[in-house]
C-alpha cells in the first residue's frame, strides 16, 4: 500500500485531494439538513432513536469537517494524527449518545409515535451514506490517507445507524416494538466504540500510511545528513 501510494503521481495525488474534499463536502452538506430533519422529526415523535441520530449527523459533520481542514493544508499528511484523534473523539462522542439516549428509552418504557418523516429521511440515509462512503474509501486508499479512510467508516456507521433507527421506526409502526430502535442503537453504539479505539491508535486501515511515507521520506534523507555532519 505504500510503495503504490508512492507511485502516484503529483497530478493524480491533487486530483484524489480535491475527490476528497469534495465528497467531504457532499457528506457535510447531506448531514446538516439529516441532522435538522431528524431533531425535528424525533423531537415531534418522541423518539430518543430518531433524536441520536440527528446528533449523530452533527458528529459526522465535526468529523468531515476535520478532514477537509487537513485536506486544505499543502501537505495533508503531516496532520493525520491530530485529525485521526478528532475523528476518534466523534466516535465515542456519538456512542455516548447513542448508549444514552438507547437506556434513557427502555428504562422510561418510552413509546415512540409514528414518523413519517423520520422513515423518509433515514431510508435516504441508507441509500445515499454508503455511496458516500465507498467513494471516499476508494480515493483514500489508494491515496493512502488513513484519516480518509477513517472517515469513509464513520460515514458507514452512519448508514448501518440509520438502518436501526428505520427498523425500530417500522417495527414500532407496524407491531408497536417501541424498544426494537433501542436495541439496535445499543449494538451500532459497540461497532462506533471499535472504529473509534482504531482511530485513536491510529489503526484506520492498520495504520496511518501517510505517517509511514513521512518515516521512509526521513530515512531515506538521513544518510545524507550524516554525511554532511560528517563532512563539518
């Protein structure tokens, strides 16, 4: 992976770093208004499931976010460590609201009304987040950006979330399963815990490329500063 992300050339390497952020900018602009319609829709409904997933939209939002700073930098690479910890900090911060908002349904025996809304946007959601976010995996790998590629997962998480909040949605509809979107945001909770220990070790994709091409980039140079102290 990195010998190939060594190959590209200048022009394909700017070409994938506007494909980035560009799908980046697709990602936020598609979140802000999921966020707004979901809020609103849970908030109608009484739904806790509908309500995480809108604040979910905003954390994915802080997390595209990040990546489009790092790709508007002349070299992105240098900050995949910092942008890595910000997507991880997303991840937990959206499982935080998701185990929350999950317990505070089942304890409360919190019955969910129907949402007409709230299925339209989260059927769109899982339509539209995981086009999304093979486009953004597929440029980041081969550009060999792990926060990109981190970022593709969130973007997933995202989708696998808004098939849970449709099925509670449906289930609540259709047999009155009021704690069926609960459950399933309690086990989409656990997958975004995983990816965001990953990100924080710097695990997207095994590992951060970008930081592995800065250390051949530095041994390959290091004969060469030695032989120059040597020479003073």
């Amino acid at each position: 992976m990195t010998a190939q992300a060594s190959a590209l050339s200048d022009a394909r390497k700017q070409l994938l770093h506007r494909r980035i952020r560009w799908i980046v900018a697709a990602t936020i602009s598609y979140n802000v208004i999921e966020a707004i319609v979901a809020i609103t829709a849970g908030t109608v409904a009484s739904s806790a499931a509908l309500v995480a997933f809108g604040l979910d939209s905003t954390i994915e939002v802080l997390s595209a976010a990040a990546v489009a700073w790092q790709f508007t930098r002349r070299d992105p690479e240098r900050s995949e460590k910092g942008t890595l910890r910000v997507i991880a900090v997303a991840f937990f911060a959206l499982s935080a609201f998701v185990i929350g908002s999950s317990l505070v349904a089942l304890i409360g025996r919190v019955e969910v009304e129907h949402s007409t809304l709230g299925i339209i946007i989260t059927a769109l959601s899982l339509v539209i987040m995981p086009l999304l976010s093979l486009a953004e995996r597929r440029a980041g790998t081969e550009l060999g950006s792990a926060t990109a590629v981190a970022d593709s997962k969130q973007t997933l998480i995202c989708a696998y979330l808004s098939a849970a909040v449709l099925a509670g949605l449906l289930l609540n509809s259709l047999f009155d399963w009021w704690w069926a979107d609960a459950i399933a945001g309690l086990v989409i909770a656990g997958f975004a815990i995983r990816e965001g220990i990953e990100a924080w070790r710097g695990d997207a994709c095994a590992t951060s490329v970008g930081m592995l091409l800065e250390e051949d980039h530095d041994h390959v140079y290091e004969p060469h500063e030695h032989h120059h102290k040597h020479e003073a």
